[in-house]
C-alpha cells in the first residue's frame, strides 16, 4: 500500500489537531517537576547561591555539569540534519525535525544554567556588550563571554535553522485547520504558498545554513570545553579538550536522538515512517562515537598517567581507584562496555537495543561531565585546601527539572509542529529523481535507499 | 485586478505536460502561475527561478559580521585598557574568537534576511492559492489570459490531466 | 616611579600562631560563617597558615606556611573574568571589584593557590560584633568573590597622607593588617620598585623561593626558608 500525499498529511498531522488524555496527563506531570525547578531557583535567588553544595575549592559543581551536558546534547541535530543532509544521505528525511527540535530546546535548557549558578544573577545582563553608563564592556578575553557570543550565534542559527523548513508545514495546517488555529496558522505560515520562486529560495537558505551551522557548532562546544582548559587546574588545563568534548557532544546528541525517535514512535505510531533502517543507521553512528570518545578518554588518561606529574597524578588516581572511582568505572560501561556490544552486532541493533544503549549512553555522558569538573577541582595544587563537593535537594531538584522540561518542551513542540518534516519526506518520495535516490513506494513501507543516481522506474 | 485560470494536477508529469502545453498556446513563461506543496526541483516547471546571489550575500554578511566583531572587541578593549593576567590589552587569539563567531553570525542572518525579502515573506494578503495544493494536487494557470485565447486554454489544461479548472480573481 | 606592592613572608620565623589570620579579618571586614558553613568548605580566610605534617611520633615536624593572594603578575584569574572584576592594578596588585563581581566564581577556580573566597550567603555580624566593622573597608554581599587585597585601604590611604603632606611615600609609613600583627615579624610588605625597601632587600635572599612558582604565575610574595621543605620551584 504506498502512502498518498493525503495519507501522509493525515498521519502526520494527527497528533496536531488530536489530543489524547495521555498527553495531557504526561503534560501535567512533566509541567509538575519544571514549576518545582523554578520555585527552587527562586528560593535559591532569594536565600543565597549557598543553597546549593559548591563550596571551596569545588566551585562549580551540578550547574556547570547540566550546562554542559545540556550543550553537548544540542549537537545532535546539526550532525543529522547538516551533515546529512550536506552529504545528501536521503534517510535523514524523517528524522531531521526531530534532530534539530532537540538542538533548540537543549541549547535553551543549557543556556539557563550559567545563569542559574550565577552568585548574583540578577546582574547577568553584564555579559552583553552593551554601552552603559559604566562605561565598561565585557572581557573578551574570558572563556565565558566567548560563551556568550557562541552560544547565543548557534541558537540563532538552530532557531533559524528549524523554522525555516517548518514554514510551508504550517501552511499546511492552515489549510487544514478551523477556527482559533485557522488563525493562529495562517499567521505562523507568513503567507507562504509553494511557489517555485520561494522553494528554491528556502531551499538556497537551508543549505548555506547548514554548511555554516557545522563550524558554529563545532566552535560552541570547544569553547565550552575552553572554560576548563584555559584555567591551571590539574586535569584540565589539555590541549584536548576542544575535540574531546565535541566528540562527546555528538556523541551524546546522536543518543538523545535515538531515544526521542523510539520515544514518538511509539506514542505517535510512527511506526511507517520512522523504520528499523533508521535507527540501523544512527546505531551505527552512535557505535562509532562510541569507539572514538572511548580513543579519547585513553589518549588523555595515557598522557596523564605516563606524565606522571604529581598534581595530575592525584587528580587521576582520585577517579580511578578514590572515591570517584564507582562512577568512573559506571561511565566506563554506560558509554562504551555496553553500548559497543549492542550496537557492533546486527541482531541487537534494533530499535529497543539501539534505544537501551543510548539511554546508558546519556547517563554514562552525564557522569562524564561531572567527572571532568569535580574531581580536578577537589584536588588543586595545595593539598590543605582539598575538599569534598556533595550536591544539594537545589541542585538535584533543578537538574530533575531541566530533564522534565526538556521532555515537556517536546511534547509541546510535537503539537504544535509536525515532528516530521511532511514536505521534506513527500521529496524524498519523487519517483523520478536526478541525482537523488528513488525511494520506492511500490511493495510496502517506505524504504529509504542510500545508493544514489539509479535510473528512473 | 488580477485573474488567473489554472487547473490542479495530480502528479508532476501531468503539471509538466500542461506546461508544455500551455507554451505551445504562445503563453510567455512569466504568465505561468505554479504553485506546489513540495519543490519539484528535478522538473522542468519548477525550475523557474533566476540564480540567486543568496551566497554572495551570505559571504558579505560574514565578512561585515566578522570585521565588526574585530572591532567590537578591540575599540571597547582600547577604549577602557584594563589589564588581566599579563595578557596584552588587544590580545589577538580571544578576539579572534568572538571574531569567528560574528563572522558566523553575520552570515545566517543575512541568509535569513534575504530569505524573507526575496521570498516576500511574511505577506497576509490573499494572493492566488487553492487549498487543494495541500493536498498534493499542483496548480498550474496562466495569469490574465487573454480573452479570446480563453477556451483554448482551459481546454489545454483539461487535455493535459487536470482535474479541475478554476478562476481566481483578485480585485 | 609607580609603586609595585609585594612581601616577603619568612617561614623560619612563622610559629603558626594566626595572628595575621585574626588582625585580617578584623582590618577587612571578613564576616565568620558559623558552624554548618564551616564544616561545608566555606570559612573565608583572606590569609591561612597552612600545616603539613612530616615524619612519624615522637619525630613529628610541623611546616607552617601562611598563604595569602599572590598577587600574581600573570594571574590566571584576571582572564577569565567575564567582568573585568579581577584584573591588575597600575601598582602591580590583583584588584578585586565587588561591584562587577557577577558570582562566576571561575576565578577561584582558575587560582592555585585556593585564596579566593566566595560568599555563599550575605555575611552576618551578630550584635555586638557589628561594633568591630572596618569604616574603610566596604562589606560584600552575597554572590561576591572576596580575597587578600594586600590591605588596598592602608595603601590608598597612606598615598593620600603622602601627597597631601607633598612628600614621597617612605618605606615603613604604613604596612597591612597581617604584617602588623606578626609577632616574630615573619612578614614583610613594602614597594619593590624601591631597590632599598627592606621587602626588596630580603626578597633578594639566597633563602627566597616562590610558592607554585612552575606554574608561571609570578607571584610577587617571596617565601625565605633554610631548608627546602617541598618540591624544587623557581
């Protein structure tokens, strides 16, 4: 049975205009923990930073691991959607929405924490360059407002780079919907129509976003890594911490991906669109990420250790046999002791296996940030001023909450949009095709190919 | 006052024979409307758009996004001189930094720009469109067709697989 | 010829007694934290004496060595402040603006020496100790990073008595907190542009070496020991 047009539109737009009691409930319970997280930041602001476990010398601790986490996470729909779509692999169709929606939400999440663990945040607006009656601009040689700049230009980009695409789905919607969301789509959809001046203009556009969205991203994330490199603390100061951490971005990224794409298809019955191949093809990704921050981690640890400097040196003995050591070795297996196994043979990597190993993954990652951050800093250069850092129910509460919202902002997201792109996918289903790959609706699904350049049916 | 007389096609082929068929009648390619819920790239009806110099555009907007980062940072730096940790005052590696990311930005919202202006989005006005469109069907039409090339037209359009033959008026 | 502030602390003469921890924190407004705090890290100690233990009972020596802000020529901390909080002052110390302070906190990071302290709540003063308070030192408030600032108030205030008496600034007119109080005299401060001074004088002493000098700080406050009782450093 091949997938008219109509079919498609109808499938993919139900969860827009149907509500099931089952969202509502999620989005209560979701909206629940994030109204949480906002009241402790609130009695945080009110009573002092010291609500939550920083404490000297371990100054940054679960804010600083979110933010990171949560920024590394965004790198999941610039490698599918950019990369992918630069290098024309035509089985990104369906999934490019999704991947660039959890760009968006994460970098917003991520980008919340700076301020979060701010010592007086009501004065954070000090990192804009503005002209102020003070006369001063910010530092342009910290690592934080190189932060500033970057994460705010990729945010910009991700934003334009989701949106975009999403606009001739919203005429659509217009053209299907009534009343109030009659309205509020055919103000969305700023007029578009389809006509082949404007295609090809999007398109033009899609595609130079995509080839600069690449090096903002890359960028993003080795700044963000910069803010440890750049300090003299042992374990930090590494020339490779601007790849290591975009490598474990990407990696991180690609299994929030594989988790949000199990996720809605099972609870949109996406199971026609979002197919085996799919998560075939980013398990395999995700085992390569897998194996090269596995090189990674051994490259700096075998520097490290051979160094053998003795600041260095307590710093590693600290996680890998100290008191760190249980979450280090925890790190070891959720990202890599059993991610590989089940992603490296092809009867495990299926949608449940490839779905299991990246939720260890995102676990494993997590840990890894604060691995990074905790440590070295509980074990500076003068051993009287050591110290242990433990989070506090502030800490613990915001970091559940940013987890809650992320999942809310995509359930919300899922209603209002498409998660999959319709346009792109009726594209991909052109049966005549000049040097893209036919997709054939005859037998079935739809079967997404890789191999390019066949002759038309 | 514009009127425009267009039939819907259920698939590319079709569209791109009436086309054809619609040239054949003498009918100047600017006076053909098409308008489509995909882009059909790979046929010759959509292929109507003169190049566009939305990259050179992009590059521009790079390369101003870029000097004006440099600037940014080196005339505030230079304007109130405070030194941190040895470092000189205009220290070229951070400003390269925020240099890069300017450049970055500079070139995306330019796209974006020349996006919406050449596109002429957003437009609220009615313009000519058929819900259909959604649907999957292509519209084909001609605008302001000449009144006595009218029948042979919309039997053109007939001829060539279109399931309807509308008007659209537009005072 | 512009002042450059340093000292010499020297640690034959240290008998750990934390004097200067105390004359410190009653000369620059460091409020205590109470009990829970302290057992959380977060004491503020603008100067501490630090204690390394060495050898076995009944051979037990004990190394006192008070650690205060290096003011670093090289600082690792004056780059990384999104603020310009910390930055270098025209008289060679490591300034420290509470009013740009946003509360990063990535400078106490980014410090060696662990000197720099945070204030996790607004600092309290419970009556009568209010009594006590500094009137030229300014009290922080939450969310600001404080730290030794070689008693900046003294200096100013001494440069002000100075120039309005129209006369140059002599080595002993004033000298900080912690150096005032030291019983042995272990500590020293004064100008190291003047090749004279006596903090010049001793910060040339065979016996002087630099705490984490490797690491390229600068630090401009010089230790004297006989005996070298930690890693070989510059």
């Amino acid at each position: 049975m091949t997938k008219t047009p109509e079919q498609i539109n109808e499938d993919l737009l139900r969860p827009v205009f149907q509500t099931s009691g089952r969202f509502l409930v999620a989005a209560f319970l979701l909206g629940a923990f994030v109204v949480a997280a906002f009241a402790t930041f609130g009695y945080q602001v009110y009573n002092g930073i010291g609500t939550a476990g920083i404490r000297r010398p371990v100054y940054w601790g679960f804010y600083i691991t979110n933010f990171v986490f949560w920024i590394g996470l965004s790198h999941a729909g610039t490698l599918i959607s950019a990369i992918l779509r630069l290098a024309n692999a035509t089985w990104r169709r369906p999934v490019t929405r999704c991947a660039e929606v959890i760009t968006v939400f994460a970098l917003s999440i991520g980008a919340m924490f700076p301020v979060i663990h701010l010592g007086r945040p009501w004065v954070a607006f000090w990192l804009i360059p503005y002209p102020g009656e003070r006369g001063i601009w910010p530092n342009f040689r910290s690592p934080l407002v190189w932060d500033f700049f970057a994460i705010n230009t990729y945010l910009i980009g991700s934003v334009a780079f989701l949106t975009l695409p999403i606009l001739p789905d919203w005429a659509l919607i217009r053209d299907k919907a009534n009343g109030w969301r009659k309205k509020v789509y055919t103000v969305l959809a700023l007029g578009w129509r389809g006509t082949p001046r404007q295609w090809h203009r999007l398109e033009t556009a899609m595609h130079i976003m995509a080839i600069v969205i690449i090096p903002v991203a890359v960028s993003v994330h080795s700044i963000v890594s910069w803010d440890f490199a750049m300090a003299p603390v042992p374990m930090w100061h590494s020339t490779i911490f601007g790849p290591y951490f975009v490598a474990g971005a990407i990696f991180s990224g690609i299994a929030a991906l594989i988790i949000a794409m199990a996720l809605l298809r099972k609870f949109l019955h996406l199971e026609e669109y979002l197919l085996p191949i799919h998560f075939e093809n980013l398990g395999k990704l995700l085992l390569t990420m897998s194996l090269l921050w596995f090189y990674f981690v051994f490259a700096e640890r075998l520097t490290v250790w051979y160094g053998n400097e003795t600041s260095e040196m307590a710093v590693f003995w600290l996680t890998q046999r100290g008191s760190y050591a249980p979450l280090f070795w925890a790190m070891l297996f959720c990202n890599f002791l059993i991610p590989v196994p089940i992603l490296a043979l092809k009867k495990l990597r299926t949608i449940t296996g490839t779905a299991i190993a990246s939720a260890f993954v995102v676990v494993g990652m997590w840990l890894e940030r604060y691995l990074i951050i905790v440590p070295s800093l509980s074990r500076k250069y003068l051993p009287y001023s050591w110290g242990t850092y433990r989070p506090t129910w502030a800490e613990i509460t915001i970091t559940i909450g940013t987890f809650a919202g992320m999942a809310l902002l995509y359930l919300l997201f899922s209603k209002a949009v498409p998660i999959i792109s319709i346009w792109e996918l009726k594209v991909g289903l052109h049966k005549k095709a000049i040097g893209r790959s036919p997709l054939s609706a005859v037998r079935g699904q739809l079967q997404p190919t890789t191999d390019n350049a066949q002759p038309t049916p | 006052m514009l009127k425009v007389i267009y039939g819907l096609y259920p698939d590319p082929d079709s569209a791109q024979r009436a086309v054809n068929s619609l040239r054949g009648a003498g009918i100047d390619p600017r006076d053909i409307a098409v308008v489509s819920s995909e882009p059909f790239e790979e046929y010759d009806f959509a292929r109507r758009d003169a190049a566009t110099p939305m990259p050179w555009l992009a590059a521009l907007g790079g390369v101003v996004g870029g000097v004006s980062g440099f600037l940014l940072a080196s005339l505030t730096q230079r304007a109130y001189p405070i030194p941190t940790g040895g470092m000189a005052i205009v220290s070229l590696w951070p400003d390269g930094i925020i240099t890069y990311e300017l450049t970055m930005l500079g070139a995306i919202l330019t796209s974006l720009l020349t996006l919406l202006l050449t596109a002429r989005l957003p437009n609220w006005r009615i313009q000519l469109y058929d819900p259909a469109v959604s649907d999957g069907k292509i519209l084909i039409g001609v605008v302001n067709p000449p009144q006595d090339l009218r029948v042979e037209l919309e039997k053109r359009l007939h001829g060539a697989g279109g399931t309807e033959i509308k008007e659209f008026a537009l005072r | 010829m512009a002042h450059n502030w340093g000292m010499v602390i020297d640690l034959d003469r240290c008998t750990g007694c934390q004097a200067c921890v105390v004359a410190c924190r009653a000369e620059n407004n460091i409020s205590t934290v109470g009990e829970q705090q302290s057992a959380k890290g977060r004491a503020k100690h603008w100067i501490r004496v630090e204690r390394y233990y060495e050898g076995e009972f009944p051979d037990v020596k004990v190394k006192f060595i008070p650690v205060l802000c290096q003011q670093c020529d090289a600082a690792p901390c004056e780059p990384v402040c999104p603020t310009y909080a910390s930055y270098h002052t025209a008289e060679g110390l490591n300034g420290q603006v509470y009013n740009r302070c946003v509360g990063t906190r990535y400078c106490a990071n980014a410090c060696p020496y662990n000197v720099r302290f945070f204030n996790f709540y607004n600092p309290v003063w419970e009556k009568p100790l209010h009594l006590q308070l500094n009137p030229d030192v300014s009290v922080r408030e939450v969310g600001v990073m404080e730290k030794c600032t070689f008693c900046a108030q003294r200096i100013k205030a001494a440069e002000i008595q100075a120039k309005a008496e129209k006369r140059e600034l002599k080595d002993g007119d004033f000298t900080t907190a912690c150096a005032q109080a030291c019983p042995t005299r272990a500590i020293v401060f004064g100008d190291l542009n003047q090749p004279e001074s006596k903090v010049s004088r001793l910060a040339r002493s065979n016996r002087g070496v630099r705490l984490l000098g490797e690491l390229g700080t600068l630090p401009k406050v010089t230790y004297l020991e006989r005996d070298s009782w930690h890693d070989e450093n510059a």
